[in-house]
C-alpha cells in the first residue's frame, strides 16, 4: 500500500485520536508529487487530508520547487467540467495555488475565474487582481465591461486613476451600494472637479457630509440641520455626528443628545 492510500485509511478510523494533527503530520513526510496525488484525490474525499495536501502543494510552489502546472489544468477542467456542486471546492484548490505561484501563474488564474459564467467564481478570481499589474488591471477591465459586478466595482475604485473613474462613474453609482463606497469613489472624483461632491446630496446625504468634511468644503447650517433630521434613524448616525464634530456644530450635537427616546423608537421602526 503506498503511502497516501495509507493516510487514505487512517482518516477514515473513527477512533484515532488527534487525527487531523497526525494526517498534516504524515503529509510533511509526502514527496512534492505524493501531496499532489493526496490532493488530487481528496477533492472529492476528506478534507482533513485535502487541507493538508493544499498546504503542502502551496508550500512546494512558493519555495519554488515546482509550478504545479499539470495539477492546476486539471483544477481548470474539473471546473468547466465537474460535478456543479463541487465547483466551488475546485475554485478554492486553484485560487490557493494562484496566491502561492508567481504573477505570471496568478494572471492566468485571474482570468481563467473572472471570465466565468459564475459569479462565485468571478469572486475568487478578483481577489488576485493587483493594481500595479497591466495584466490584472487588463483583466479587471475585461470582467467590469462584461459582468459589472459589485466587486469589481470596488476594485476600481481603489485602484484606478480618477480619470479612468470618471469615464466609468454612472455605472459605478448603480452598483456601489454602501455609503464608504461611494466616499471612496468622490474623494477621488473630487481630485478632478470638487464641484462632483453634490451629487451625493441626492444619492446619499450622510456620505455627502462626511466627504465635505473630508475636503474641507463648507456645509450651510441648515443644510445639516435637515440631514441630521433625516438621518435620526439612520444607523450612522453616529457617523453623522462625529463630523458635525469636524464642523464645530455644538447646537446640533446637543439637540440630538436630547432626543435619545425618539432615536431607538425610530432605529427600532426601520430594522422592522
């Protein structure tokens, strides 16, 4: 019996006490191809010796003992042709083998899973993007124009010029759904043309706020005082507060203070 067939049937002892710790154990001891073997044939197997054997794999590839090029193709067919419900195992095997290979392995990876059908797949597929790659941004690109997906969104934002934004920016708003979003997006909008700013007097008051504070722009007193209003509610509130702290707005500070009873009744009326 060879040596991984071996580590086969001790995972499958009930009665083995530590067995997890002895499996990795016994995978230390396994030839870069052995792990691979291991690998390959826990896939659809137990995962104890399939952690295992990934953590090794990965280990031989970022030491540079290997590349792992064979296994990697077939993690691709398996994806394209496998059973569905195991595709999101295979995804994982193959974006742990991306994070522990080169840049040259992990833009292949990348643009193998951001092309997918799938958007679980496309998820995995932008965690390996990398700004300051041609390539991925390349990639990125590709997948934003073909999917517009939320994440890829957000890459952007943290990534791109804002001059690549601007081109970009009305799709952007349709799927940038949470305020710190879209205060990322106009603070660098913002290095273009400040004026952009009120726009989010529509789209989202207290994000409007928070970047005027950012930017050191001036907001009317009665402006805020409407906002802050709106916003009672709201769950950032506090949010909300600390920049009319920014502003020196003591009056308003204060009147909230007092209005403590009205807003719990008013956060407990929306979370219902």
């Amino acid at each position: 019996m060879d040596r991984v067939s071996q580590i086969e049937e001790l995972s499958k002892r009930h009665d083995q006490m530590d067995a997890g710790s002895i499996i990795s154990a016994l995978v230390r001891c396994l030839s870069f191809d052995e792990s691979l073997e291991a690998c390959r044939r826990s896939l659809e197997g137990a995962s104890a010796i399939r952690t295992a054997s990934l953590r090794r794999v990965c280990s031989d590839i970022r030491h540079a003992h290997t590349n792992g090029s064979g296994f990697i193709t077939e993690l691709k067919g398996k994806i394209l042709s496998g059973a569905p419900r195991r595709r999101a195992g295979y995804a994982y095997c193959l974006l742990e083998i991306a994070r522990a290979s080169d840049r040259s392995v992990k833009n292949d990876i990348q643009a193998f899973l951001c092309s997918s059908k799938y958007v679980g797949l496309r998820r995995r597929g932008y965690k390996l993007y990398e700004p300051d790659c041609p390539h991925s941004r390349e990639t990125l690109d590709r997948a934003w124009r073909e999917f517009r997906d939320p994440e890829a969104a957000w890459l952007m934002v943290k990534g791109h010029a804002p001059v690549d934004l601007q081109r970009e920016k009305s799709d952007l708003i349709s799927v940038l759904s949470e305020g710190w979003q879209l205060s990322r997006l106009y603070l660098k909008l913002a290095e273009l043309d400040e004026a952009q700013v009120s726009d989010l007097l529509e789209l989202d008051p207290i994000t409007y706020v928070y970047v005027c504070v950012k930017l050191r722009r001036p907001v009317p007193h009665d402006q805020l005082t409407a906002i802050l209003e709106d916003s009672l509610g709201d769950e950032r509130l506090g949010l909300l507060l600390w920049c009319l702290g920014e502003l020196r707005h003591w009056d308003l500070i204060m009147a909230v203070s007092r209005r403590s009873e009205e807003i719990t009744t008013l956060r407990f009326a929306r979370s219902g």
